[in-house]
C-alpha cells in the first residue's frame, strides 16, 4: 500500500472505494511492527484502533462520518486518554491509567480520528532529543544513530516513518518544532491558550502547548481546527473564535518578513542551515516580499529566561508525584520521608531531577527575586520588543534549530549544549505566540533542515498560509 503523506490523498482514495479505514490501520500496524528498531511507540491499540477503523468505515458508508475519518494518528505519551495508560515517559507513573480524556483528543475522536497508539517522548516533556525516556531513546529514521528531536521526538518520528498520518505532541520550549525540523515534516505550535490543556501533564503551565505534527501544512491546520477553541475545563484557554486554518490565505499584498540576523549571520548556526535559510530569504524577496533583518537585543537573555521559568513551574508541578497516591512507590520505605524522597529518586530520571531542583532553588525564600520575579520580568521585557518587531512585520523568520540532528550521546553529558538546541524555539514560548517549522531541504549529510515562521497571537491562519506557501515552493 501506498505511503501516505497527505489527509488529502486518504479521503480521496476512501471515496473511490481504493481503501478503507481497516486497511489504512492494518497498513500502519504492519509498519509499526517493521519499524521497532526506532523506539516510537510505547502502547499499540492494535484491537482498538481496528474497532475504530470498523466504526468510521460504516458511518463512511452512511454518510455521517466526521472531518477526520481515515486520519490515523498518534498520541504523545502526555495526553490522557481515558483507560489507556499514560506515563510521560516516566517510571514515576508505573501502572497508572488515565481517568479522563484530554480536551483535544475528545475532539479528534469526535471527529472520527483512529487513535493507533502512544507514542515515546523525554520524561515529563523535557529534553531536546529524546534520550530521557524511561523507555530508552527514540532513533531519526532518516539515520538511527541519530536523535529524532524532543521532546516529542517520538509522535515525529511517528510522521517521517509513515508509522501513522499525523501525531498531537506538546510544545513548551520547542517540543513539537524541534523535532519536526529534525525530522523532516512540519510541527506548529499554536498561541498559547488557543487549545485546550485540559488532559495534558503539565511540565511548565504559563509555556505548555499542545500541537500537532503531520506531513504538511494543510493537515496540521485541519488537525488545529479541530482542537482548537473554548473549553470550561480549562480557564487559560481562550474564547476566540476559530477560524477556518487550513484554507487561510495571504493577503493580496506584498508581505513585511523580518529574519533573525543571527540565524543567517551567527557562526553557531551550521553552514548549510545558514545557507537554505538565505535561500527562502532570496526566494521571498523574489516573489516581491519584503524581507529585512532584525536583531533581538534580548536574545541571549532567551535561554536562561525560559529555563528559569520553566524549572520553576516544574518544581511545582511534579510535586504531586510522590509515590502516595498513584503511580511507581519504593518499596523500601521505613517512614513518610523516606517513601517521598526514595520513590522521587528512584521514580523520576537524572534530567527531570536536575530540573526540580533547578526550579526548587530559584524559588526558594533566598533566590526567589534574585531568580524568578527577576525572570518575570525580563520575560515581559521579551514579550515587547516581540510586540515592537510584529509592528512593523506580518512574520518573523528563522532556522528552527542552530544544527541538524546529532548523534544519539553526542550531547548527554553536556546539558548548556542540549539546552542552545532549543535557541530560537523557545522564544515563541516565552511571549505566547504562534509559530511553525516546515522543512528547508537537507544538509550534505542528507539529513533534513527546518525553518521556523513566528507570527501575532491567534493568526494561526495566516501562518500556515505562508507555509503552504513555501512547502509548495515560493
């Protein structure tokens, strides 16, 4: 059968008759199982996604069938689903199984979505090339001694193996763009707040996203639609309306593209990566855009701005996780103290411990101006000069990530080193805006390249238009 790269192309040979929604899942069930060697999938709903496939093949039949039927997809191992386990990659959460349904994941599977399985990812989202797993390192099909990206290296993996049409991740510092861009297809981070976090496991509340992953522009925005919008469950998420993404246009007038100098000019970034960005950069100047430079005077305030705030947030967040009420306990306990900190220890992996700790001094009485409220506020700082850039300019263009993929234990004993993977991902989350990663050819190597689009809050629309625009060739 046909590898398919496109929503598209399923729904086309769907209303042929070519294929049915059991064959599609029998197809990817068959790659799944040649593909183990890369570490994807912790779960396979093999039976269940089979009683789906059965499910969506007769409402096709009857005409009832919803905007998703035949989107075969994967989840991230962050999002509940109710009666399926879920882990975040952690052996902290041993044996747990989800009470509830994610927001978003209902409305997919309202959508007639077939949910294929659970998908491998860095303990409790952080990480940058999903080494942190408890369930040992995801593998770049496009080279297996290659990380895939992170945090949801997994669900893009998933995506370029052809292991399912698309996978939901989560982005807080660059999750879903990362690894997409390492990976070769396409990741979108909406604004923050345009789709619920309800049935997500928080690593960082104030960053946290959740967003799909998928082989193209058009299949992301579709997948956006449907998880996007209002929901009593969750009081950050915002009322906005929801717009039509996936058939967005750009206005019928020349574009105002501001580039990152840095992302072009910086020694830091790989020579190739530097050079395909220049290319799209000439590329829309021919097509009669306007596209300038700009310097972010904050940038290398970026970095320690996020990770201060973000380990702050997990400090919080991870509390819950002690071993008491659910989840991995250790067994050698002899009183309350000892059961907290031996199942904390033994339950959660060197990265996340590293993290609670981080984010437990800067919030601690002695530190706490010195660290956090002074983070606080260069954070606003960047989320200005952000606004002052989109003043002048409809987009903000850069590489998603300074390199290619690198080798699987090039970076684990160098955490600063891992943590610029993320450099000009994580702006997006610190201010709340949408952004999205499409591919920008190869590097000598063969391995793929990203290029990352920044627009205002809530114009997912006109983002994944200027993707269109460029995945289909300036």
């Amino acid at each position: 059968m046909t590898v398919y790269r496109s929503f598209t192309s399923v729904q086309a040979d769907l209303k042929t008759g070519a294929v049915t929604c059991r064959q599609l899942v029998e197809h990817y069930l068959t790659r799944i199982a040649d593909h183990q060697h890369l570490n994807v999938f912790t779960d396979v709903y093999a039976d269940e996604a089979r009683q789906q496939a059965d499910a969506v093949d007769h409402k096709l039949a009857s005409g009832t069938a919803g905007r998703l039927a035949g989107m075969v997809i994967g989840l991230k191992d962050v999002l509940c689903y109710a009666g399926h386990g879920v882990r975040a990659g952690s052996r902290i959460l041993d044996g747990f199984t989800a009470q509830f349904t994610a927001t978003a994941v209902e409305r997919l599977l309202s959508e007639d979505a077939i949910i294929i399985g659970r998908q491998n990812c860095d303990e409790f989202a952080m990480g940058s090339s999903n080494e942190n797993s408890a369930f040992g390192p995801v593998r770049n099909a496009a080279d297996p001694e290659r990380v895939p990206g992170g945090s949801s290296g997994g669900s893009a993996v998933a995506v370029q193996a052809g292991l399912c049409l698309a996978s939901i991740g989560s982005d807080t510092g660059g999750s879903v763009r990362q690894p997409a861009a390492f990976c070769g297809v396409v990741g979108l981070k909406p604004t923050y707040g345009r789709v619920s976090r309800w049935g997500l496991i928080a690593y960082a509340s104030s960053f946290d996203c959740i967003g799909p992953i998928a082989n193209n522009p058009d299949d992301a925005a579709l997948l956006l639609e449907v998880m996007a919008g209002a929901d009593e469950f969750d009081s950050t998420v915002s009322s906005q309306p929801v717009s039509a993404y996936a058939s967005a246009q750009l206005p019928e007038r020349p574009l105002r593209i501001a580039y990152l100098r840095d992302g072009i000019e910086s020694t830091g970034v790989d020579a190739s990566i530097r050079e395909a960005t220049q290319q799209t950069i000439d590329a829309l100047r021919g097509a009669g855009h306007t596209v300038e430079p700009v310097e972010l005077s904050l940038l290398n305030s970026l970095l320690p701005t996020y990770y201060i705030l973000t380990t702050a947030e997990a400090s919080s967040n991870l509390s819950r996780f002690d071993g008491v009420r659910y989840g991995f306990r250790d067994t050698s306990v002899t009183d309350l103290l000892s059961l907290y900190k031996k199942s904390r220890t033994a339950g959660f992996g060197a990265e996340v411990r590293r993290r609670i700790l981080l984010g437990t001094f800067a919030l601690s009485a002695s530190y706490y101006d010195a660290y956090y409220t002074k983070a606080q506020q260069v954070r606003r700082l960047i989320r200005d000069e952000t606004e002052r850039v989109f003043a002048e300019y409809d987009f903000l263009l850069s590489p998603t990530t300074p390199t290619t993929a690198f080798k699987l234990g090039e970076k684990t004993e160098d955490s600063l080193q891992m943590y610029l993977a993320d450099i000009f991902t994580v702006q997006a989350n610190v201010v709340g805006y949408p952004a999205l990663s499409i591919p920008n050819g190869t590097d000598p190597a063969g391995l793929p390249i990203g290029l990352q689009l920044m627009a205002p809050p809530f114009q997912e629309g006109a983002l994944v238009a200027l993707g269109r625009h460029l995945y289909n060739g300036v």
